[in-house]
C-alpha cells in the first residue's frame, strides 16, 4: 500500500467511533474500517433484472348494435273470411281481421280473383283503424281488369295495435258460374316505428264456388170451374 493510501486509511480510522472500530474488528477487517470496506466493496456482477412488459389485457366484447326486429312480442293474427258459395249475380264481401298485438300500427295487402270468374267491385274501410283514432288512413287500389285489389290501412300513436278489429272489405261479384279460388298476397305488417312484424294469416287461399241463380217457380195457376148463379127468389116466382 502506498504512503498516501496509508495516511487516508489512518485518517479516517481515527476519525470512526470506538463502536465503529469494535464492529470492524469483528468483523475480522481490523484494517480497513467497516464503512470503507462496505464503500470499496466492488459492485454485485448480477445483470440487472429486465423488467417483463405486461401482458396486455383483452378489451371486453363491445355488444353490436341491435338489427331491426322482424317481430316484436308476437306475431299478428289476420284472418280472412269470406262466402265459400256465391250466386251470379250477387254482391258479396270478402273481410280482413287483425288480433290485438301492442305497437301494430299498419297493415297492406293484396286480395286477387279471377277475372273470368269473380270481379272486385268495391273495398271499405273496417273498424279496426276508426276505432283506435289516432290519424287513420285507408287505401283500396282496384286494377283496370277488376282482378285485384291492393288494401293498406294505417295508424299513428302508441295505442295502435292495442285492439283488433276488422281492417277492410272487398266487395266483389260473380259473373258466372265456377269454382275459384282467392288469393291473398304481399301481406306487409308494421309497427308504430314502421319496423316489420310477422302476420300469421288464417288463411291465404279461399275456395268459392259461383252458382247460377236458381229459377223461380212459376206463378200457380188458378182454374175457374162454372159457377151455376141462381136468380133471386122473387124472379123465379114471376116467371111460374
């Protein structure tokens, strides 16, 4: 050890506590005081711990957004009525019907015959839309042929399809004699948000049979068989 080195050391042993120099003593490092030792103690040759990045964190599912619904509670009841026998000649009525279902609010459809056999003459609003109140609006398109005619009744508000009722009639005629058979097609049902609902139609086909007016019986006739007048009493006893 050098001079120098050696003076430092003394200095610094000099300047520790009694306690100090006991624990270096010890310690069994009886020339070099603890705190020095501890000083020039070389670095740990133990690498530095890397830090482990985190693993990153899966995001929650985010939920899609909700498709308009082509049903909403339950689907909607329509049912169709009408004669299954009709003679020529003859006004009859075809009627439409929905079931309650809460938020209904409109309903289209198309009822077609044919034209050899029945012809549309006329459609009226039913009750269903006049009974609930809340702006009705009603539509019946008749073909230039009179084979087909197109329905949509409509209502606003959230009583809409609280009630059912009859929707609307079809008056049609029966030109001549035959089996037929009734069409009802593009059946569109809507809630008060204009979404599509499902119809559970009764039927989408009617069988009608057209059958001529039967002839009514003549007239009877009353035969008039002699009748013997006798004269009065009084002109028999002239004429004895």
């Amino acid at each position: 050890m050098s001079s120098v080195g050696l003076a430092a050391a003394l200095a610094l042993w000099i300047a520790f506590s009694p306690d100090e120099k006991a624990a270096a003593v010890t310690s069994g490092n009886a020339d070099v005081p603890a705190s020095l030792a501890s000083a020039a103690s070389p670095a740990s040759l133990d690498p530095p711990m890397q830090a482990t990045p985190a693993t990153p964190t899966a995001a929650p599912p985010v939920p899609l957004p909700a498709l308009p619904s082509a049903t909403t509670s339950f689907a909607v009841p329509v049912t169709v009525t009408a004669p299954q026998k009709v003679l020529v000649g003859e006004l009859n009525d075809l009627v439409v019907s929905v079931g309650p279902n809460a938020g209904f609010g409109e309903i289209g459809f198309t009822v077609q015959f044919d034209p050899n056999v029945l012809q549309v003459r006329a459609g009226a609003q039913g009750d269903w839309a006049v009974a609930v109140g809340v702006n009705p609006r009603f539509s019946a398109e008749i073909s230039a042929a009179e084979d087909r005619v197109q329905i949509r009744s409509a209502v606003s508000g959230g009583r809409a399809g609280v009630a059912g009722g009859s929707v609307g009639s079809v008056q049609f005629q029966a030109i001549t004699t035959g089996m037929t058979t009734v069409l009802i097609t593009d059946v569109v049902v809507r809630d008060s948000a204009g979404r599509s609902m499902v119809p559970a139609v009764s039927a989408s086909n009617l069988q009608v049979s057209a059958e001529s007016v039967p002839p009514r019986p003549a007239p009877a006739r009353r035969e008039h068989g002699a009748v013997v007048v006798e004269p009065p009493a009084a002109a028999r006893e002239e004429g004895d």
